[in-house]
C-alpha cells in the first residue's frame, strides 16, 4: 500500500546528488568548508538519512560553497585524514572549515555556521517552535516501526506520535495565514529543515515496512503543510527516492523488503 506521497515521490529522480555549489558569493561564508555524508546503498551516493538531507538543505539555502566526501568509517572507506584525527566515533554528518574548526552532526552544524554567518538570514521559526524536535519524529518513527503492536491506541509509540502531530497540527494554527506557508515565512526556517525530512521518511515509508499507516485526520493543517513542504525546490533537490528511503531503514529494523519494480 502506498501513501499519496510515495507516489509523488516516484516521479522524482531517484539520485539526488550531495555535491557542493561552486558559485561565487560576496558575503562572509565559512573558508574551505568540507563535509562528510554517510555512504548510502548505492556506491558514493549520500544515504537517505534525515539529517543527511537536512544539513544539504541548509547548505543549498545559504549557499555556501562546499566539498563533499561520501565515506563509510564502518569500512573505512574514503575517510579524510582530518575525519579520521577528530571523529573517533565515526559520527555523521561532519563538517571542517576555517582550518581547524570541526563539527559533529548536522544540528551541530547548522547551528556553529548559523552564529557565525549571518547572511543570508535564515528564521529558526515562529514563537514556540523550540518544543517541537524533528529528532522526537526520527526516534518515534523507528520505535514504531519495530513495534509488533498496530497503529492503534494499544502502541504507545502511535499514540505518542499521534500527540506530536496533534501539537504540530495546533501550532501551525497560529502560523498559516499569517506568517506565510511554513513556519515562519514564504522560506524554509531552521524549524522546517529539521523537521520536514523526518517527516517525510515516515509518512513516505511507513507502509511498506508496516501496512496501515496513515496521517490522523484531524490534523488537517499539519496535512496542508506537509503538502506545501514536500514540493518546495529545496526539498525537491535532495529528496531521496523511495528505494533509497527503505533501503537506509532495513539494517536500523532487521528487515528486507521486497519493492514492486516500480517503485523507484
């Protein structure tokens, strides 16, 4: 069973490349600013992993120039000696520049480059966005998916997410129509980075790994968000497919799926 957005994302290409802009720009931007992605299923593709997409997102919105190395540090494989030096525990992303300034993880990331670099300005979202964390839907969407229990009110993972949106979906009351289609303005904030590819790996994947999934009904307004969010160009540029998508969850649920041909 596929959602509306699966399919949407099927007509998307299915590689979605992680290489940094080379334009020019004219206002302060990080010096020789290299970044390390996680090997995916495909040989020297990014994987599907959220935080991956968010970080290639901010990078892309800011437009920052950038190198990037597609590495694997369970292999070994394509690791920067300065990779090596200063991440013993092989944590992704990670990001070097300004010579000796590193950082492990995109939230870490974003947010060192974000003090620092000002311009161009992003929002970190509307008055109370700090409550929600995409990282709350990351950790919700793999319990509940390793869960035997249905989508029901028996799953305390379900219900717990099932909050989550309802909070959202309140949230984004205050938001629509006044502040503009995302959380903050016409542009994606530092809030919608976070969250949006998070959101999309479930509600994307889910009913392949666990059929009956399905968005509440009565969070309509997290519904028209997410229909806004899912085809902003930003997004669109690194959405992953969705073989890409179940291909990063089935080693995180011991699980191998057999996808329709069609399915990109």
């Amino acid at each position: 069973m596929r959602t509306g957005y699966a399919r949407r994302a099927q007509n998307r290409a299915a590689n979605r490349r992680g290489q940094g802009s080379v334009k020019k720009i004219d206002y302060p931007h990080p010096k020789a600013l290299e970044i390390c992605f996680k090997e995916g299923a495909v040989d020297g593709e990014a994987c599907a992993d959220p935080f991956t997409i968010e970080l290639q997102m901010y990078l892309e919105m800011k437009g920052f120039p950038h190198k990037v190395h597609i590495v694997d540090p369970e292999k070994g494989k394509n690791l920067p000696d300065w990779f090596r030096k200063n991440n013993w525990d092989g944590i992704l992303p990670m990001t070097k520049y300004d010579k000796d300034q590193y950082k492990l993880g995109s939230a870490e990331t974003m947010m060192a480059l974000e003090k620092k670099f000002r311009v161009p300005l992003m929002s970190g979202g509307g008055m109370g966005a700090g409550r929600f964390r995409g990282k709350t839907v990351k950790n919700l969407t793999l319990s509940l998916l390793k869960s035997v229990r249905p989508y029901d009110e028996t799953n305390p993972d379900w219900t717990d997410l099932v909050h989550e949106f309802k909070q959202l979906d309140e949230y984004l009351v205050q938001c629509h129509g006044k502040e503009g289609d995302y959380m903050k303005s016409k542009r994606f904030s530092l809030w919608d980075i976070r969250m949006v590819p998070a959101l999309y790996n479930l509600v994307t994947i889910a009913n392949y790994f666990k059929p009956g999934f399905a968005l509440p009904e009565d969070v309509p307004h997290l519904r028209s968000y997410l229909n806004h969010a899912f085809e902003d160009p930003v997004f669109k540029k690194f959405c992953p497919s969705v073989r890409k998508i179940v291909r990063y969850y089935e080693p995180k649920l011991n699980m191998r799926i057999v996808l329709p041909d069609d399915v990109v």
